[in-house]
C-alpha cells in the first residue's frame, strides 16, 4: 500500500504539466526585435546566475552527504579554517559573473533604450535610410487606450494596427491616472504619465494578433484594460486603415472629454477625423478649453510665478476628470450600467488643488516634459 501511494502521488503531478504546457510564455517567444533582444537578455542573465547557484546547490547536497555522521571514511579536520585556493575560487568567480552582468547590463541599457531610434529591423536585417516610421500617439484613458495615427488622419479605441517591418515611434502619455503601455510580443513595458509624454521604438517582425495591457494597476477597470494588436502586410495595413475611415466618426474636443469618463469594457471604436492638436492638448492636459495647458503654467513659472492674481487660475489647475467635490466614483460600463463604487482615499498631492478649495500645498509646482 505505501508504495502504491508513492505511485500515485508522483502520477498526480501529470495533470500540472499539461496545464503548463497551454501557457503562452510570449515574453520568452515574442515577434518583435526588441522584445527578441529582451528575451535574449533575460536568458544570458538567468544562464550567468545559475553559472554560479548550480554548483553552490550540489556541493551543499554534496558535502551534506559527504560528511554525513555515518560516513566513518570522510577525514573528519575540526581546527580547519582557511585555504587559499578555496578562498580564491569562491571569491574569483562571482566577481567574473558580476563583470560580465554588468557589461551585459550596460551594453544592453543603451542598445535597447526605448527612445533610441532603430538601426536594425531584424538582427540580420538593417534599417534601410528610405523606411518612414510609423508615428503612433498613445493615450492611456480610464479604463482604455486611444491611439492616434496622425500620418492617416485616423483614430482607434482598444485597437491598433502596423505594417511588419516597419518602424513604430510611440509617443505616449495619459489623460488622468499613471498607467504602463506594454506589448508583450513587441517591447517591454513603458509607462504612460499625464502632462508627460515617454516614447518607445519597436518594431513587429511577425503578423498576427497579439494582445496589449496596462501593466501598471490604475483602479477599478485596470482587470479589464485591454486591447488587440495587429501585425500586418502593408496591404493588410491599408485595409485596416481604410476601414477606420469607413466606419469611423468624428473626434473632436466634446467627443474625446466624453470618452475620457472612465468606463470599462470599452468596445473597439474608430474615428475617421481628428482635431487638428487633439493629442497635444491631451498632453498639456487642456483638452478642455476652460483648463490651463501645462506649457502656459511653465510659461508662467519660467517668469516668476503669477503673483496675486494667480488665485483667479484655481479653477482652470483642477484637471481631474472626476467630480472633485466628491470622494466617490463610479465608473461607467460599455453598455450603459453602472460599474461598482470604487472609494478614493486621501489622495491629495503637495501643491495641487483637489477642486473642493483646499490644498495640501500653498505653492503650485511646476511641470515638465519628461520620460522614463
């Protein structure tokens, strides 16, 4: 009986492994060369680690077993302390993987800076100097993404497109809540901050569909912030785009403030004509006309501040897309109900008026441009 229940137990692990073998690992098998040189670097990092914890593992078991009570063979030397050999072996080699991870690290850190732009499509396969990058503007709303195709006059929601082997420019910021703009099978995660823009340098060498995501948790819809990715053929490209202009709609100002209200679950939309500016407002973060864009308030710090009379601006420094008088909000689902209540704690921030008339700072900060 024991060892028919040493049987079973061991057969119970089976069902595990077929589980593990319908994971998509599409961090470790992706289809963009960034993201290629990202895996690479993972393996190289986990391979020189384990240069290193693989024998350490075995020569615990090793002289666990070794020097084991019974083993009356083992020389047993209690006034042993020092070698000089040992010593230089246990200190040598990690200092060789430190040196080697931190060559890694360094070449890697600038080759896969996300706002240098691209000198290869492929690894064997350089840039060529006529290829025009597609330009994409990334907005990250409660609880979805906009995307700007500003060379095609065109706007997505929760969908976006590009042509393989072509170079994408992301600009990307968001409206009210930091989030982080990841494409597992294009390029590492890069964050998205309003009144800030980051950018990012990809490039997809595959068609297919691949999923988007917020990696960066951001309330209530943050479960549910999702979108799809496509890589395609350049005529597949220009259907795409030709669909969004067939079956898009305008965006202007009221329409974007009216998709800003969070929601979730916000189904795929296209847009066929977009304000001239749109995105820049987005970014300045006056994309309502009665808010102050944050390259005014820079303007107006670079000269010293706005003296007495800065008190007239409150109104237009309370960006939240929220009801700032209330401490409740209540994000709006894609069909129209009412989602759960999510509660908002103290969330003040030195120097920013929270819209009730109070403010946790008397001086009001400064603004920049800036990635991560």
């Amino acid at each position: 009986m024991p060892r028919l229940s040493k049987i079973f137990s061991r057969l119970s692990v089976i069902p595990l492994f077929l589980l593990l073998s319908g994971c998509n690992l599409v961090v470790m098998a992706p289809s963009g060369d960034i993201a290629m040189q990202q895996r690479d670097l993972i393996i190289i990092s986990v391979v020189l680690m384990l240069i290193i914890i693989i024998p350490v593992i075995f020569l615990t078991l090793f002289f666990a077993w070794r020097y084991r009570q019974s083993n009356k063979e083992a020389t047993y030397e209690p006034d042993w302390h020092h070698s000089t050999r040992l010593e230089l072996v246990i200190w040598s080699a990690p200092l060789a993987i430190i040196i080697a991870l931190g060559a890694v690290t360094w070449i890697s850190t600038h080759q896969l800076d996300p706002y240098r732009p691209l000198d290869r499509i492929a690894a064997d396969k350089p840039l060529s100097a006529d290829v025009k990058p597609l330009t994409v503007e990334v907005v990250a709303l409660d609880w979805k993404w906009l995307f700007f195709y500003p060379e095609y006059g065109i706007a997505t929601v929760n969908e976006m497109a590009a042509p393989v082997d072509r170079p994408i420019n992301f600009k990307i910021t968001a409206s009210a809540v930091m989030n982080s703009f990841f494409i597992p099978a294009l390029a590492g995660q890069i964050y998205a901050m309003p009144g800030m823009e980051t950018k990012l340098h990809a490039v997809i060498n595959h068609p297919g569909e691949f999923q988007g995501l917020s990696a960066n948790y951001s309330g209530a819809g943050f479960s549910n912030m999702r979108f799809k990715f496509h890589g395609l053929d350049q005529a597949g490209f220009d259907q795409w785009v030709q669909k969004a202009k067939s079956q898009g709609t305008a965006l202007g100002r009221q329409e974007y403030l009216a998709l800003a209200k969070p929601s979730e679950r916000e189904p795929v939309r296209y847009f066929n004509a977009v304000d001239d500016g749109l995105y820049n407002a987005i970014l300045n973060m006056c994309a309502d006309p009665s808010k102050m864009c944050m390259s005014e308030m820079m303007h107006i710090d670079a000269k010293g501040g706005g003296g007495k009379e800065s008190h007239e601006n409150r109104e237009r420094l309370i960006y939240d897309n929220r009801d700032g008088a209330s401490a409740e909000v209540t994000p709006v689902k894609a069909d129209g109900n009412a989602g759960h209540t999510m509660q908002h704690g103290d969330n003040s921030m030195p120097g920013m008026d929270m819209g009730n008339g109070s403010s946790s700072d008397s001086s009001t900060g400064s603004a920049q441009h800036q990635g991560h």
